[in-house]
C-alpha cells in the first residue's frame, strides 16, 4: 500500500505517519512545506526507514505535487496539512485561506486528474481522506453533541477555512465521482504536541514554575482525544469508509479547560514534585474573541460500522502525556527557546 501523506511533520501528520510506517509497513510519502508548525524531530522513528519518504512541497504548488502524484503513484491519500491554530487564525487569516482552502483545492485536483487516468481497479481502490475538525460545527449549549448531519456553522477564520475545504472535498465527490471521504475529529493531544496548544504549554510552563494562562473563566469545554487513537481511526476510515460519506471522530472525554489545566497540575505534582503545588501558577487571561463554548463529539458511526474503539481515556492518555514530555525534553526544548518571547501573547490558548 502506498500512501501519499501531506502535513506529516504536524502533530496529528506524525502520529499517522509513525503508525503507517512502523505498525503498519505501508510505504509512505509525506509531503510537507515545514512552516512554524511542521518539525522534523517528531519523525525521528521512522527517518531511515526504506518505506518512508520526505519530500518538502507546498501543497499550493501544482507542478510540485503533480511530479509528486506521478513519481510515487499513491494508492491512497491522507489529507492533513494545513493551518491549524485558531488564535493565528485571528491575528492573520490570509495563510488559512491559502493552505486550507486554496491549497486543498490544489490537492484535489491534482489527484483527481491521477485518479482519473488509473485503470479501472486502481481507480476503484484509490482513496482520498480529507482530515477535518469539529470546529466547522461551530458551538453546542450544555447538552448534545455534533453528529455527521449537524450543520456547519463555523466561528473563526480557521474553522472557516476548513470548512470550506470540507465543501471542496464533499463537491469533488458529488460533481466528479471523486473518492472522497471525510472524518472530523475533536480536540487531539499526546506527545509530539507543539508547545502552543493548551496541553502542552501547560505542562511546560508548568515545569518551568511559569504562569498557566487560561482564558475567560476556564469555562469552555473540549472532547479530548488521545492522538494515536486517531491516527488509527483516520487509516481504518481511508481503509473502510464510504466514499462521500463523513465519519466524525472523538473519545467521548469533555472536559472543562480548567478541568484539563488542574488535572495536568495534579499529575505532574505527583511524577515531577515541586515546592509548591502547580495550581497556584493558574492565571486567567481575557477571552478570545468568537471563543466556542462547547464542542463534543458523537463518533457511533464510526464506531458501530467500522468497529473503531478509543483505547486511552483522558486520565490514562493525560498521565502518558505528561511522562512522555517529561522524558523527552531533547523535542521540545529547542523549540520553547524558538517562540521564548510569545510564550504569554500568542501561546495561551485552548487549540
Ligand atoms: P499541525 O499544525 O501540527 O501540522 C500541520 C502540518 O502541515 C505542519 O507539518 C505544516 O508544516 C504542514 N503544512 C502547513 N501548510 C502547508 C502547506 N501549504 N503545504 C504543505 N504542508 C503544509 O496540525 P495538526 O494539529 O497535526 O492537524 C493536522 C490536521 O488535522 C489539520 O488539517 C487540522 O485541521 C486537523 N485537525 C486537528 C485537530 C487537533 O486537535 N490538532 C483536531 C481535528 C482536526
């Protein structure tokens, strides 16, 4: 099997690519542009291996992936790369635009042209797995939860842009018998997790006896799901789910964010003592604009027809969280000196 990856030198993107490439033995080309975002340690495992393959491109530039789809000939594609970080999004929505909407586009039309010159079994076989957010439903009261028929409803300039992407996934299967599927997921964490998102600056900042910022009241809930959980839903769904169809993807674990921020002070208290015990650093910061207040998943599709289970609970996955930062400071060191100066502007957020 071989599978075209883009974003896999992203937090999610490394995940799945250790997964394929290591528990699975598919030959893998990952196709990444390496922004901010993208780093190459977090592949470290796989670096070496005969069935793994790097090649840095823009997702936006056609020619590139064009000599890409017909160089390495994918039986599958895994769509991940992407802008990912909402508070980014607020400060400069134009890069969003361009990789999520622009750069997807790009995407699907390259590999619909390769799809459509395969012959017929090849093309019966190829696949297309657009990887998604929950964020495109936009916000849930107290109760309920997204399923696959809620209506998009995003709130920010990142939300929004994966939704259109989404759209242009969904239209290219409609219009051009295309084989796409999509999976929206919730909120991800784990280890390889970029040190601005709200698990990991906590835990780092943390360590480090510096401020926990939250924002608001730390009242905004988010449906936590272990990362290698998804890695596996997103290859089972490329495998077995239906072409068109959307399979959202979630660990059933909501969690206030300063539920999440407490439990990570208790943990690590516990596996790293200090003098003092970690919650007295929590400091609540004004909230961000357009702040979804609650998102929680509803993943029965996926579970009851394709048979996927999350194995990691939020205490099990925390606990494997914290230690895994704790034993790999050589990842995330060089990058908390990289962003040192933002790391009480921009990086305070809750993904
Ligand atoms: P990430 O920001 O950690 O990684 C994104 C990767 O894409 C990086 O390696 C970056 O270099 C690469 N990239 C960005 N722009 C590119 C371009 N124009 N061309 C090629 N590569 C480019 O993101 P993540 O958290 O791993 O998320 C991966 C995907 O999963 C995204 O599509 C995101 O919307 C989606 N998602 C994320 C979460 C989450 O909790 N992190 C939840 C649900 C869905």
């Amino acid at each position: 099997m071989r599978v075209l990856v883009t974003g896999g030198a992203g937090f999610i993107g490394s995940a799945l690519v250790r997964h394929l490439v290591l528990d699975k033995g598919y030959e893998v080309l990952n196709v990444d542009a390496l922004t901010y975002a993208g780093y190459l340690p977090s592949l470290r495992d796989v670096e070496g291996k005969a069935n793994y393959r790097f090649l840095e491109a823009n997702i936006c530039d056609r020619d590139a992936m064009e000599r890409a789809f017909a160089e390495f000939r994918p039986q599958r594609v895994m769509h991940l790369a992407a802008e990912s970080h909402v508070d980014r999004s607020i400060t400069g929505a134009a890069d969003f635009v361009q990789t999520n909407v622009i750069g997807t586009f790009t995407l699907l039309e390259v590999a619909r042209a390769f799809w459509a010159a395969l012959d017929d079994e090849d093309k019966a076989a190829f696949r297309f797995l657009h990887v998604s957010t929950d964020e495109v439903y936009g916000s849930l009261g107290d109760d309920g939860l997204f399923t696959e028929e809620t209506p998009y409803d995003p709130s920010s300039p990142y939300s929004a842009s994966k939704a259109s992407s989404d759209h242009l996934a969904k239209a290219w299967h409609r219009t051009y018998g295309f084989p796409v599927v999509v999976s929206n997921c919730s909120n991800n964490y784990g280890p390889y997790h970029f040190p601005e998102k709200l698990i990991p600056l906590t835990i780092l900042n943390a360590l480090a006896g510096e401020k926990l910022p939250v924002y608001g009241k730390g009242e905004n809930v988010r449906d936590w799901l272990y990362v290698e959980d998804h890695a596996r839903a997103l290859d089972l769904i490329a495998e077995k789910g239906r072409t068109g169809e959307t399979y959202n993807v979630g660990g059933r674990n909501e969690r206030k964010n300063i539920d999440v921020v407490r439990r990570i002070c208790e943990v690590l208290d516990r596996l790293a003592p200090s003098n003092r015990p970690r919650e007295e650093l929590i400091e609540f910061v004004t909230d961000r604009p357009g702040h979804d207040a609650r998102y929680a998943i509803d993943a029965s599709k996926l579970e009851d027809e394709l048979g996927w289970r999350a194995r990691e609970n939020f205490d099990t996955g925390i606990e494997k969280t914290v230690q895994w930062y704790l034993d790999n400071e050589w990842w995330w060191q060089p990058l908390r000196e990289r962003y040192a100066g933002q790391r009480l502007g921009l990086l305070k957020s809750a993904n």
